[in-house]
C-alpha cells in the first residue's frame, strides 16, 4: 500500500494543474477576448469544485475503512481557501484597482458580492485556524468554527446561482448545487450512522 | 488606417513571429494534453474556431460617424460574443455558428407600411451605398469593442417602404431555426429574438442596418447576414440575422424586456448615471488586447453619441425609461 504521505504529495501537485494552466494560457495569449473576466471565472470555478472535493472527503471515510481521506481532508481545504484567495484577489485587484471603498460599495450594492464575501471571509477564518496550535487553543470550540464550512457552502451555491440569474444560465450551477446538496444530506446523523453501516458490513 | 494609442508602449505588444511561436507550443501542449483526455481545457480557441471562407465588403469610411480608438482585433471581436441562439457562454458563437445558412436569405418589411416587402440578401446588398463606421460597443455587462461596421443607415431601407404615419416603433425579429441553433433548446429567453426601436430611433441616421465588418462580410458568430447596430444603446439592442422587420403602431415587448423587466427597458440607452441592479454601469473593459492590468475606463453618457442622440428624449426621465 502507497503511504498517505506520498498519496498527499500527488494530490497537492494535481491540485496545483488549474493554476499552472491559467499560467500556461496566459504565456500563449489564450486567454481570450476578455481575461480578467476568464481568470476571475476560472479560479471561482476551481473554489467551488475544491469545496465539494473537501467535503466528500468524511463520507468517504464513512463509506470505505480508509483513513487516509480524513488526512487530506484539511489540504483540500486549504486549496479551497487558495483559489478563494485568488478569485478574491482577481476581483479586489483587477475589478477595483485595490480601492477598498470601492470594494465595499461593490459588496453592498450586490447581492451575490455580499454572499461571496461572507463565504470568503468565513473561509479565511477557517484557514487561519487550520492549524495544530489553533486546534488545541479553540479545543472543543474549534469544531464548532469548522462547521461554518456549512454555512460557506450555501453561501457559495446562491453566489454563483445569484451571478447566473440574470441570464437564465443555472445548468452548471444546478449541477454543483445537487452535488453539495447531497453532501450536506449525508451529513443529517440518521443518513451518516445508515452509511457507517455499510462500511461494517463489508 | 492606423491609430496610435500612446497609452501602448511598443514593447508591450507581442510581436507576431512569438506570439505564433507561443501558439504552436501551447497546440504541442494540448496534443499532449488531449492523450490525457485534458485537449481541450488546454487549447481553448487554437482548434476551437471553424474557418470560414472570408469574403470582402468593399465600403467607403464614414469619417464623421468612425472614433479613432484603437480597434478590438477582428480574432476577440469574433470569438467573444453573446449570441445565445448558439450557446450561453461567450465562445459558444463561433464554434457553433458555422450551422447558419446564410444564403438564400430573405428579410421581410411589412406592418404599417404603404410597400410592405420581403427582399432577397443580394437585393438588400445593393439597396444603397456601403459605409464603413468605426463604432463603439457597450455591452449592458460592463465590457466594449471598437469595431468598424459595414453597411449603411437603416433610414434608406424604411423609407423604401414608406411607413405609415400611425406606425410609431420598428420590431425586429431575429432568425430562430433549432435546426440550425443549437442553443435554442434552451429556454433563456422567450424565441424567437425580438427587439424594437422607436421610430426617430430607426431612422436617426447612426442607425446602421449591417452586412459587415472589419471590410468582409459578417460572420456568422456576429449575426449574418444582416444585423443591427446601434451604437449609443447596450449591445443586446443590435439585433443579430434579421428575418423580420415590422413597423408598429405600439411598443414592442421585447425579449430581454419580456424575461427581466426590471434589468432590462425598451429604451436601454448606455447611461452611466443608472445602475444594472446586480452592477454599476459607471465604467467599462475595452477589449483592445491591453491585457490583464489595463484600467477600466469611464463610461459615456449615450455611449458618448449624445450630440447625436441626445434630443431624442428630451424631458424624458432616463431613469424611469432605462
């Protein structure tokens, strides 16, 4: 069997891919007619699907004996956080030249920036307490704070469900929405002791 | 003709031998990417676009209607459109266009009219002298183009007709074929495309009734065989492959009016001063192939076309009738 150390190893250099590729695209001009609007939608796209990935990783523990999910759990979170950090940034930089009142009145006036914003600064909570330190300083709170990966995944969906509207455009949104969906319904205690089950069974 | 931007420093700009060289290492990259199964997220447009035979407009410049702007380069001003007949996202256009028949056309002009008439492509071609027009482009979403246009004012084609004095506003219904629009499965919007103008509107000069761009005819991506450009409204007003014209005596529903009334008005008059309701409309990105790090710039009332425009809605409150 492969050690989870050299299973982490591959997963962090797979997680860095769609980062390398906006580097790649942008070195060969490819990245369109309007690039910030591609890197921003890009780096937006790769959070959410980073956010589903994480919180796959304790049904998975629950559904097969293997502990080795629960060990990437908190990597997967924090590249969650990385492309967060970047979409974030992108906007902040690219969309209001780092004017920070201009920022918040951007935040303010629409809606889907304020749910994005909440999500992103309950995230950058999350990262910042990450850590073994915070861990043993928040002691039993620390769980507690890590459940707002709950609340940041609702908050996630009606950002993206809200920046589509407009257009009528939900089929992708749709598609990450039934996925976090299901994600949370695994979580209800009744559905999470049904799955634990299976794995005794086998 | 050219036009120096003094903003661009020539070592900004790419030249041509290393940006093809780039190009043909990143088609290596995707070659090796699509064993992955990964080709296409890699390559985007390099095998995306179809070629289509390119065939020249010979037009004569309009110098007092063209900006001298710099130009959007004809690739992102084809490969970066709303087009949703063909797909929601910005590159569906050009690679599913390439499905329109755009001959035989015809385009019908009836309503309220003395000489209601269906006119053949050819006919519509020669009906009045081509012009070339250097236009800005707004889109309602924040972005623009500079695009240079070929056709000529939509006046000469409704004065052929010759309206009617009770006809107050011109629709426009756009083509929708499923069988040759794959986005139409989707139901975005209520089909078939319409839009409308009022009637001053329709036949103030700017009002370009359009067969091309960049001196060839229009592609199929940016709505051949015969579109409408009008320069100081955001871009969704410019209707895409007509095959309706109908002079009416009452307001048009039009179909972005139809799905979102409170977002989108009949009049939708670039204006700065009032705000999308999920965006402010102060500033814009002019796609101009300056980058990533170029500012945004301030956008004009009218599209900056008020001295042309402006008197059409002299006390009207633009606020109320966005």
């Amino acid at each position: 069997m492969v050690a989870i150390a050299q299973i982490k190893r591959w997963v962090f250099v797979v997680a860095l891919i769609p980062l390398v590729r906006l580097f790649v695209l942008a070195y060969a001009g490819q990245l369109g007619a309007n690039p910030v609007e591609f890197i921003t939608r890009s780096t937006g796209t790769w959070t959410i699907t980073f956010l589903c990935i994480t919180l796959a990783m304790s049904p998975m523990h629950w559904l097969t004996a293997w502990s080795g999910w629960i060990q990437m759990r908190r990597m997967l979170g924090l590249f969650t956080f990385f492309y967060a950090f970047l979409h974030f940034t992108i906007w902040y930089w690219l969309d209001h030249y780092l004017n920070l009142q201009e920022m918040f009145a951007d935040v303010i006036e629409r809606p889907f920036i304020t749910v994005g914003f909440i999500a992103f600064v309950c995230m950058s909570l999350l990262a910042i307490t990450s850590n073994r330190v915070s861990m043993h300083w928040l002691g039993r709170r620390w769980s507690q704070l890590h459940r707002l990966i709950y609340l940041i995944a609702i908050l996630a969906v009606l950002h993206y469900l809200w920046h589509k509207a407009g257009k009528n455009d939900f089929q992708t949104v749709y598609i990450y929405a039934g996925i976090i969906l299901v994600l949370l319904i695994v979580r209800i205690p009744v559905i999470r002791e049904q799955l634990r089950r299976i794995k005794t069974r086998s | 003709m050219t036009f120096k931007d003094p903003t661009i420093h020539p070592s900004q700009i790419t030249p041509r031998a290393i940006a093809e060289d780039r190009r043909q290492w990143l088609k290596n990259l995707a070659l090796g990417g699509a064993a992955l199964g990964m080709g296409s997220w890699l390559e985007r447009e390099a095998f995306a676009k179809p070629v289509a035979p390119r065939e020249k407009l010979p037009a004569k410049l309009n110098e007092p209607y063209s900006t001298r702007e710099n130009q959007t380069s004809y690739e992102d001003a084809t490969s970066y459109n709303n087009f949703y007949e063909f797909g929601m996202d910005k590159e569906d256009p050009a690679k599913f266009a390439e499905r329109l028949q755009t001959r035989p056309w015809t385009v019908s002009i009836e309503g309220m009219v003395k000489k209601p008439v269906t006119l053949d492509i050819d006919a519509l071609l020669k009906l009045a002298p081509m012009e070339e027009r250097v236009y800005r482009l707004r889109c309602v979403e924040g972005w623009s183009m500079v695009i240079p246009w070929n056709g000529y004012a939509l006046s000469h084609l409704l004065n052929r007709v010759e309206p009617l004095g009770s006809a107050k506003y011109v629709e426009f219904i756009s083509l929708a074929d499923p069988k040759q629009m794959p986005g139409l499965k989707r139901p975005v919007l209520d089909w078939p495309y319409r839009e409308g103008l009022r009637m001053d509107e329709a036949m103030n000069p700017l009002t370009l009734l359009t067969f091309g761009m960049y001196g060839e005819l229009l592609p199929k991506q940016n709505g051949a065989p015969i579109r409408l450009i009008v320069p100081w409204k955001y871009g969704f007003k410019s209707s895409k492959s007509l095959v309706t014209i109908r002079l009416t005596e009452k307001q048009p529903l039009t179909s972005w009016s139809a799905s979102a009334p409170r977002e989108y008005g009949f009049y939708s008059n670039v204006n700065p001063a009032v705000s999308h309701p999920r965006w402010s409309q102060a500033t814009e990105r002019r796609i101009d192939g300056r980058g990533i790090f170029a500012p945004k710039i301030k956008t004009e009332p009218f599209n900056g076309y008020g001295e042309y425009v402006a008197k059409l809605y002299a006390g009207m409150d633009l606020r109320k009738f966005y």
